[in-house]
C-alpha cells in the first residue's frame, strides 16, 4: 500500500489475528487506498511515528479494495477515506473529537505529533479501563466532514419517472 514500513493486512483473517493478538498495546488500522492521496499523507505520518509509539501502539494498514475487507467497511461503516480505528486488548477503542462519529478518525492527522498526542491519549484511557476517550487536538485540528444528501423526494420522483418510460 502506501508504505513499505507498515504491515499491509489484505485478508480478512489477517486483521482478525492482528485485533486478536495485539496485547497491551493500541492497535491502530488504518483503512484505505494506496492510489489517494490523502491516505499517502496519512501513510507518511504514521511511519514516520511508528518508531516514537512502539512501546505503547502498534500501526497496520488496512486494503479497502480488498474484497474480504467489505465485512470491516460495512460494519464500521468507513464512506471517506482514510478512516482510522482504535483496538486495545480486542476492545474497539472510540473517541469523542466533537464530531458525531465516535467510532473512527476520518481524514489525516495535521502532524506527526498530533498522531501520537491521539494514541497516547486512547492508550492512557484504555489503561485506566475507558472504552471512549476524549480527543487531546483543540477543535481547528480535528478534520472536519459534512456529508450532503440529495433530496430524497427528488430522487424518488425521478427513479419512479424512468420505471414508467
């Protein structure tokens, strides 16, 4: 993908083995596609702090166009790449960063250091037994997305008029 000092994980079984069998450290996954360019951006900071968090997190990236990988996309529900999610001990490790997705960090971090300033933090609550922690970036660090919905009568009046030609 899009670093050769990451562990890329492509099968299924391979990411179930690494939520499983990371211990006492914090898994992180990050979901995406070697050809984007913001996962590129993501790549290069997270190898570039692989290093200053061994000792308390671990870094594997995740290959979306993998067809094994839909049980993941499907479950965590990842529409914008990358997506980065949290595991310690097995446990989905979440974050309250004032968006209304817990579950999963959408986009890049803004630096090396605020990448390890997020780990340190889900790693010291997971060590105190917390499952949600809050985000240590000040809010004009954290990405944020606004999804857009067409109208849905809109589109409903027009997939019902080319059911009638």
């Amino acid at each position: 993908m899009g670093s050769v000092l990451l562990p890329t994980l492509r099968r299924k079984p391979e990411v179930d083995a690494a939520i499983r069998d990371t211990l006492d450290k914090v898994l992180v996954l990050r979901f995406g596609r070697a050809a984007d360019a913001a996962c590129l951006h993501l790549d290069d900071i997270l190898a570039k702090s692989s290093w200053d968090i061994s000792k308390f997190a671990m870094v594997a990236l995740v290959d979306m166009d993998s067809e094994e990988m839909q049980v993941y996309i499907d479950y965590f529900d990842i529409t914008l790449v990358p997506a980065t999610i949290f595991f310690f001990n097995a446990q989905h490790m979440k974050m309250d960063s004032g968006t209304p997705d817990h579950t999963k960090w959408i986009g890049s971090f803004s630096s090396k250091q605020d990448f390890i300033d997020v780990v340190e933090a889900i790693f010291r609550g997971a060590m105190k037994g917390k499952l949600i922690v809050s985000c240590p970036l000040p809010p004009e660090r954290i990405p944020r997305f606004q999804l857009l919905f067409k109208d849905m009568t809109e589109l409903y009046e027009a997939m019902f008029r080319q059911k009638s030609l």
